[in-house]
C-alpha cells in the first residue's frame, strides 16, 4: 500500500513547510500531499487554510497578501519554537526539493471556499516546468476544478475529494471524469467504497495515523493512504 505524508511529515514538523517536505523527501515513502493557494499577485503557495490565522504569526486571507508579505510571517513557531522564522514555501519551492526524488506529489487545490479564478492553469503550467506531470496527482474538493484539469491537461492524474458518503462513487468520477477516489478515513469502511474497489477504482484514504486502521484499510485493498507520522505508518506495517 502507498503512503503519503499529509502535508509532509506534518507530525514533527510545521505542516506545509520545507521542514515539513525536507523530512518526507528522506523516507522510503511514495510521496507527499500539499494544499495550494493563490496570493493577491497570483503566486501558488502551499498552506492549507484559506487564512493564515493559525498557522502563523498572522492573521488575514492568503488571497489579500501578496508572496512578499506573507513571506514576513512565521509559519513555524506555532508548532514549536524550534522552528522560528520557518516561511511560507511556493508550489515550486517543493516542486524543486522533490525534482532528484522519486516521490509523487499529490497537489490539492483548495478551490471549495473560493474559487481562485486561473489556479488549475498555473499549477499545470509549475508541474510542467519541473518536468513532473507523470509524477503529480491533482485533487480537490471542488470536482469542477478537477473538470478544469481533465479538459487542460487530461495527461495529469486527477482525484476527486470527498468529504461524505455516495452511493456509487465509481459512476460519478467516471462523470467527471476523475482517475482516482480520495475519501476521509470513516468513509472508507462503508460498502460504496467496497464496491468501487471490486469495480477497479483508485481508492486514497486521508488522514490515517494508526497502524492498526492502515492495516484494515491494506486488507481492503485500498491502494494509498494520507498520513501525519508515515515514519510510525512504515514501521508499523512492516512488524
């Protein structure tokens, strides 16, 4: 089963950080998942809030900012004085760190709360800079986002977020058209995504941070899991 640090190593280390990413890229793992934002003079950074009210010594919508103001802010000390002075990275900063790796980097587009007119097109256009569009996944919860992605660059591995339950997970991605089912923990022990797995689909499980539930989730046969400590994950699958 693939393993995925959800948001890098976002157990020890300040989420959505290089110190966060730096971590990853030195574990036998598959690969990382990140949120991407857009700024005011529309930069592609990775936080996962729409504010950087808590995970910084901020306040305020990523939007409003500018990528030289929000690079004043500390987004590490919240975690841990240990990393003060820890800033804000861009799509292309990780994008850079995992070029010499063979992780997978899962880009999420946090479009559901606004819709970050043009977002879809930028990250293809940094994807394709670094030469990694076979080693991207796209997901989002905003599935017309992932429309946006199928019709610009139908080459790129697309997932569909959910948050709930649907009765035929299968039919409604293919309407999408997604490649793959990204579902919460909860989800994934019901009988829709049982059936989706005896159909073929791709099935993502977020955020898994005990061994015992991976290995449940193994036996299922769900293909990768999102977790916060993958280092814990690992050693644990492999007692």
């Amino acid at each position: 089963m693939d393993i995925f640090a959800h948001r890098g190593v976002s157990a020890h280390y300040p989420e959505n950080t290089m110190a966060a990413f730096v971590a990853a890229s030195k574990l036998p793992i598959t690969g990382i998942e990140l949120d991407v934002h857009l700024t005011a003079d529309r930069e592609l950074v990775v936080i996962h809030d729409e504010t950087i009210n808590r995970t910084s010594n901020g306040s305020g919508f990523v939007k409003d900012y500018t990528l030289q103001e929000l690079r004043a802010f500390d987004f590490g000390s919240w975690f841990s004085s240990k990393f003060d002075g820890e800033g804000i990275p861009t799509l292309g900063d990780v994008l850079e760190l995992f070029a010499g790796t063979n992780h997978r980097i899962n880009i999420e587009l946090k479009t559901d709360v606004f819709p970050y007119n043009g977002i879809e097109a930028l990250v293809i256009k940094e994807v394709a800079a670094y030469q990694m569009t076979e080693r991207v996944i796209i997901s989002s919860f905003n599935h017309e986002s992932i429309q946006i992605v199928a019709q610009r660059a139908p080459y790129i591995e697309k997932a569909a977020l959910f948050a709930e339950i649907l009765v035929d997970f299968n039919g409604y991605t293919v309407q999408i058209p997604a490649d793959a089912i990204h579902v919460s923990l909860p989800t994934a022990f019901r009988r829709s995504i049982q059936e989706a797995l005896n159909e073929g689909a791709t099935v993502r499980v977020y955020t898994v941070n005990d061994v015992e539930q991976a290995k449940q989730l193994q036996q299922l046969g769900v293909q990768a899991i999102f977790t916060d400590d993958p280092e814990k994950i690992v050693s644990g699958m492999t007692d």
